[in-house]
C-alpha cells in the first residue's frame, strides 16, 4: 500500500471537529481510518476515582502523546495497531484494545494535535475548526451530561475551573500551525467538499 495522507483535525472543545470528521467518514468511506487523541489519556489508574475526575484533561501532560505519534508511525508503514480504550465515566483506560487496519486516509482528531511538533511534523494536511466559544461550552454541556454520565454542575465548574484556561493557553495558540480554518468544521459545506477534493487529489 502507498504511504497513506494523515489529517490533524484541531480545536477547541466542542468546536464541531468529530462533525467533520464524520462527514469525511460518510463521504470517503472505507478508504478512511479515524484516531482520536482522547483515546490516548492516560489511565491514572495509580489513583482513586474521585481524585482522577480532579485532574486537567485540558492540559499536554493529560495524554500519551509519543503512544499516538508510534502507533500513526505504525498505521504509516503498513501494519495494524492495537489502539487503546479509554473510559470517559470511570476516567482510566480499559483493559481491552481496539485493532485498528492501516488505510488510504488517516485522521487523527484532537484539541491538542497541533500543540505537539513531533506530532504536527507527521500530519500532512493540518485543519483548524474555529468555532465561537459560547456555542462549543453548550456543546460540551450537552455531551459530558448525555454521552458522558456528567452533572452540569462538574461540566462547568471544569470548563471554568481548567477547560478554558488551557483552551486560551495551549489551544487557541495551535491555530497558527494549520494548513486550513474552517468556521463551524463539518456544518461548513463549502469547505468540507474542498477539503474532500483536496484529500482526493492527493489519492491520485
């Protein structure tokens, strides 16, 4: 198989990113293969649960990063991986994995994707989905209190508390690495098809 494209998809919480990223799952199909960076927080299984639900997920530390960067490395050269599971209600890894086929079309999803270098230099196209911040904090509400078994009361005391300073720290500044901004991400129907024609072109 030819070396596959990688695409960094960056943002902020709740900015629409897993948006895009299933549109261009809709639209490429099987030729596409998606990774998130949430997969890749550390289990923290050293602590108690109450103490893991304490810690900032917002922050570089939170993740194993260099375990991401190895298995995209893996993905690039052909072989499958075996990518963890990570628990958002009990907040560690689980001890299943995740066999995952190398494709054409890698996408790796993230807030902080674009933070890291070593990580940056492996993307191929990198995408930022800016979106205004009153609309991503009501969006994470609604998907840490449904998907997540959050109360609202944690949601944005976290956001407050950790979410948007590490947003205005680390993510916000990440903007300037991409190739593409796209406003809204997959609600932006112009730019989601040029980025598709783009992704296509390169598979030629």
């Amino acid at each position: 198989m030819d070396k596959p494209i990688i695409i960094g998809i960056a943002g902020g919480t709740g900015s629409g990113k897993t948006t895009l990223v299933n549109k261009l799952n809709d639209i490429l199909g099987d030729e596409v293969v998606a990774l998130t960076h949430d997969y890749y927080y550390k289990a923290n299984d050293h602590l108690e649960l109450e103490e893991r639900k304490k810690l900032n997920y917002d922050h570089p530390n939170a993740f194993e990063t260099e375990s991401l960067i190895k298995d995209l490395l893996t993905l690039k050269e052909g072989l499958p991986i075996k990518r963890p599971i990570y628990s958002f209600v009990e907040h560690t890894r689980e001890k299943e994995t995740v066999t995952v086929e190398p494709k054409k079309v890698i996408i790796v999803e993230g807030i902080l994707i674009f933070e890291n270098k070593e990580l940056r230099d492996i993307l191929d196209i990198k995408v930022y989905v800016d979106t205004d911040a009153d609309v991503r904090i009501i969006r994470r509400i609604l998907r840490d209190v449904k998907e997540r078994g959050r109360d609202l009361d944690s949601v944005i005391n976290q956001y407050l508390n950790t979410v948007k300073i590490m947003h205005e720290e680390f993510v916000e500044p990440s903007k300037k690495h991409a190739d593409i901004i796209i406003p809204e991400g997959g609600r932006n129907e112009v730019a989601c098809s040029m980025l598709v024609d783009k992704i296509r072109t390169l598979l030629k």
